[in-house]
C-alpha cells in the first residue's frame, strides 16, 4: 500500500516562541522610538505655541503703545480740563479739575488697560499728582512724585513711540513714557510685572524664567527676579531658549525666555516611560505563559499525535470511539466552519458599517462649513464699522437661525416648510453680502408644506448656485418652484437659474452619475444628495440635471410621499 504524504510546514513550539520574543523586543523598539518622537513632538508643539501666544502678546502691547503715544500727545497739548487746572482758582476748582481730568484718562484706560498708569506734572505751579488710579503703593507713589519733581529737567525726552525708559523705585522696575509741552509733563508708567502679567500662564518649567532687556540698562527683573544678567543654561533637547528682540518687534525692550521642557514635561515622560515598563513586563508575562503552555498543554498533545503518526504508520487500528480524538475533531471542524462564518458575517458587517459610517462622515461634513461661519462673523464686522445697525440685526438673525437648524437637525426626513425656512435664512444671509446681485421667488402648491424630504437636500443645490454663479457684474435670479404630482402621491421641486450653466464636462458626469468628488475630499455635496436619496428612497425617486437654453441651470427632483417614511 503506499500513500501521498503532505509536506509539513509547520514549525516547532520553541521557534514561535523565538518569533514571538522577537516580536515583543520589535514592539518595544518601536515603542521607545514612538515615545521619544512623541516627546520631540510635543517640544516643539509647546515652543510653537509659546512663539505664537508671545507674538500675539507683543502685537498686542505695540497696539497699546501706539494708542497711548496718540492720546497723550493729544491730551498734553489739546485737552482743554488741564487747562482748567492750570487756570483753576482756588483748592475747589483744582480738585474739580483735577477729578475730571481724572475720569477722562480712566475712560480711556479701558482700551490700555488699568496696569498703564498716568501722571500729570504742572511745572509752574509746582504740581504732580496721579491721572489714573494708583496701582502702586503710596509709598512707590511719593518716590515717583519725588525722582519727577527733583530731575523733571534731566530725565529723557520724547523721540517717537519707542521712548519709553527705566525706572527704579524702591527696588522695583517699571518703563515710563514722557512728554513735555510747555507748562505740562504728562508721565505713563508700568511696572515689569504687570507688563509680564498677560504672560504668567505660560508653562515655562521649573528652571524656565522671562526677562525684559532694555538695551541701555540691561535686564530688567521683576519681583520674582534680580538684577543682572540672566543665568546661562547648558542648552539641549530638553532645553530651549527665546529671543523676540525690539529691532523685529517696533517694542522698545528686548523678550528673552528660557522654557525648560523636562520639567514641563514631566508628567508626558513618566508616562512614557511607565508604558514602556509596562510593555516590558507584560512581555516577561505572555513568554512566561508561553512556557507553562506549552509544558502543561502543547507538549502533552505533541506526544499524543506522535503516538497518533506512530499507530497510522504501523497500521495498527485505533478504537476512537473510545478515546477523545473524535471529539476534538468533530469539535476543530465545526469550530473552522464556525469561524469561517463568522469571519464572513464580519466582513459583511464591517462593509456595511464602513458605508453607512461613510455617509455619515460625508452628511456631517456638509453640514459643518465653518469658513461660511467665519465669512458670516467677518460680514458682521464690517457692517458694524459701517454703522449699518439694521443690517446686523438681520444678518445675526438669519446666521443664528441658519446654524441651529444645521445643529438640531437629527432625522432622515424633515417638514418641507422648515427646510425652506432655512434655504430663506441662507439666501437672506446671502442677500445680505451680494445685495442686488441675487434675487429669489419660491413658488408652491397650497398645503405642500407638509410634505417631508430630506435635510439640507435644497440648501445642498442653492448654495452650489451661490457659490458658482453670483457676479457682481449681472443679477441671479434664482426660482424654485415646489409642485404636487402623481395624485400627490409624490412632490416635484425644480431649482431654476440664470447663472452660467453646467459646464458639459460637469453636466455629463451628472448625467450619467459619475460622481464629482475630488480625491482631496472637495465637491463632495451634489454626489452626497444622490447617495443620501438612494438609501432613503432607493429607485423609487428621480433627479435631473440639465441647462436652459438662454442660460442656467434646471434642476429636477421628484421624491415620493410614504406614509411608512413620515
């Protein structure tokens, strides 16, 4: 008798536990290098985000300075209430003077801010005194007014908007800014610690620190630092050093900070190093398994088919009824055909949940348009600084309106009326823009407004009008009109315009349902509409693209009415 034997791949238990050891020591390499990279990462995310928070900080107190050098220019020379205090005639009308001019540097100290403070020194009568409310001690103040009035003829003069120089009071470090017209000296101070207040948030580390060098005095320390030069640090992956100098910023002081990123980071290593202990051990444990199983399982049955092969070999029979073999067969045969089954449900399952999380992915980003937000927010603006109050109200109106429809809309279907409602609140909001550019009618039979349809299918096809055929040079008109048909057993909407038309390329592949996607995940809208319909209708809907013949676009729908989808 003779027999053809399957050649045996299989490999022994002691070389895929060399595999799997191998593969655990691959996995925590990778691991080690996906942390160091994750810590890399996240240094340079926090460098570029104290570079941009720093450079908003610094754009931001150049617009303050450039504000007061303008105010205290004009008030120095033109505000009539320091007039008055020179004029004042008696300690009654001084302190009237004195208390209005007061309120109206405070009114403007809410575009500076509180920590800019103001000072008024008159030469002829001998008087200084406080323009702002003191948020200094009155002990700082009686030095200021002291240092002012002792060296009001040595201290620094006016050159532009970058004059502001150092000042030491009672071991503090503020920058003062000085102009002097005639009889008036009108001071504006802040301290170093509140010109760093902004910035204290800022996650520098335990051994990070912020200085302000100002170039004909050196570093200015505030209350938490001295006087000097900065310590010098050994600088390195886990180290970094700052510099935003006055020549690039039109400031007139020089940022440095050192950011020590260990320290800022320390939470992110500990963890990182704690999921590669982690790796290690649970690694130690599976090989550690590996060996109990297969002292205690896979050798016992290595041995009990080696007796098996021997038996078959030597022809000798085998009673496996009375014996466990046939069970373990039976068993390994249905449990393959089990998992055969279940692997395919899976993958049908899989399939289906990839397509519908597919369309859903594509509905929700066409609803999220946030650069039509941003464009709202911008139109608003300019309205504002146009004074156009009426508009505004109507356009925050309409956008408001517009935008909670996107946000609460939850359901496959929705009223015909509200979903024109909000193609009215997006073409008002249009309107609004464009102004006569774009003209719209809608036209519908009475008591359609019932009917359901899809969300966002007609704001999908108006807002693809807008977008491709609005011009300042011709007006759109754009007219839908919305009719009962097949004994109103279904609905008719036809968008209508007089824009430019589909080009044929475009118009060709609607026709033949050639989807527009781009492989950058744009022009995704008209091609979702489709997909949307065919999973709520199936064949039972229809839909036409076509252009006029003296211009524009003609789109038709026809989507029936279910009592089962209402």
């Amino acid at each position: 008798m003779c027999w053809n034997r399957k050649r045996n791949t299989s490999h022994s238990v002691n070389y895929y536990s060399k595999i799997l050891l191998i593969v655990l020591c691959l996995i925590l390499i990778i691991n080690v290098f996906v942390s160091f990279f994750t810590i890399y990462t996240t240094r340079q995310q926090n460098i570029d985000y104290i570079t941009n928070t720093i450079n908003l900080y610094l754009d931001d107190t150049l617009q303050k300075l450039n504000a007061m050098d303008h105010f205290m220019v004009w008030t120095v020379k033109n505000e009539p209430l320091i007039t008055d205090i020179e004029q004042a005639d008696g300690i009654a009308d001084l302190s009237k003077g004195i208390k209005q001019f007061r309120s109206r540097v405070n009114d403007f100290q809410y575009t500076s801010g509180k920590e800019y403070q103001f000072f008024l020194l008159l030469k002829e009568e001998n008087i200084f005194f406080n323009s702002s409310t003191l948020q200094i001690n009155y002990t700082d103040y009686l030095e200021m007014k002291d240092y002012f009035m002792r060296n009001i003829n040595g201290l620094y003069r006016y050159e532009n908007i970058k004059s502001w120089y150092p000042l030491i009071i009672n071991g503090k470090y503020f920058l003062y800014h000085l102009l002097e017209y005639e009889n008036r000296v009108f001071i504006s101070i802040i301290s170093v610690d509140d010109l760093l207040l902004p910035l204290q948030d800022i996650e520098l580390g335990s051994d990070g620190n912020m200085w302000i060098e100002y170039s004909k005095l050196g570093f200015l320390p505030n209350s938490n630092q001295e006087l000097g030069i900065p310590q010098k640090h050994s600088y390195s992956f886990l180290t970094s050093s700052l510099v935003f100098r006055d020549v690039d910023t039109s400031l007139p002081f020089t940022l440095h900070l050192t950011v020590d990123h260990f320290s800022a980071f320390k939470k992110g290593v500990i963890t990182q190093l704690a999921l590669i202990a982690a790796i290690i051990i649970i690694s130690i444990m599976l090989f550690t398994i590996l060996r109990y199983v297969r002292n205690k399982l896979i050798t016992p049955i290595e041995v009990f088919s080696k007796n098996l092969s021997i038996i078959n070999q030597n022809n000798e029979s085998m009673d496996f009824e009375s014996s466990n073999i046939i069970e373990l067969e039976k068993s390994n045969k249905q449990f393959k055909d089990l998992i055969s089954k279940v692997k395919t449900l899976k993958i049908n399952i899989y399939e289906q949940e990839i397509e519908k999380k597919q369309t859903q992915l594509d509905y929700m980003q066409l609803q999220i348009k946030p650069h039509f937000y941003l464009n709202c927010l911008t139109t608003i603006y300019s309205m504002a600084q146009m004074e156009m109050y009426h508009e505004i109200k109507e356009m925050t109106l309409s956008t408001s309106r517009y935008f909670r429809y996107l946000l609460q809309t939850k359901h496959d279907l929705v009223n015909l009326e509200d979903e024109l409602k909000h193609v009215q609140d997006y073409l008002s909001i249009q309107k609004l823009v464009h102004h006569d550019a774009l003209h719209y009618h809608i036209e519908m039979d009475a008591g359609i407004e019932q009917s359901k349809i899809p969300p966002l299918v007609l704001q999908t096809f108006i807002e693809n009008t807008v977008k491709y055929s609005v011009s300042p040079e011709e007006q759109i008109k754009i007219k839908i009109e919305i009719h009962y048909v097949d004994n109103k057993q279904a609905i008719q909407i036809k968008l209508k315009d007089n824009g430019p038309g589909f080009p044929e390329a475009i118009l060709t592949k609607l026709k033949q349902n050639i989807p527009l996607t781009t492989g950058d995940g744009k022009q995704i809208g008209i091609h979702n509409v489709i997909q949307r319909l065919q999973l709520l209708y199936g064949k039972d809907f229809s839909i036409d693209f076509s252009n006029n013949l003296y211009g524009g676009t003609v789109i038709q729908i026809i989507l029936p009415q279910k009592e089962n989808m209402l």
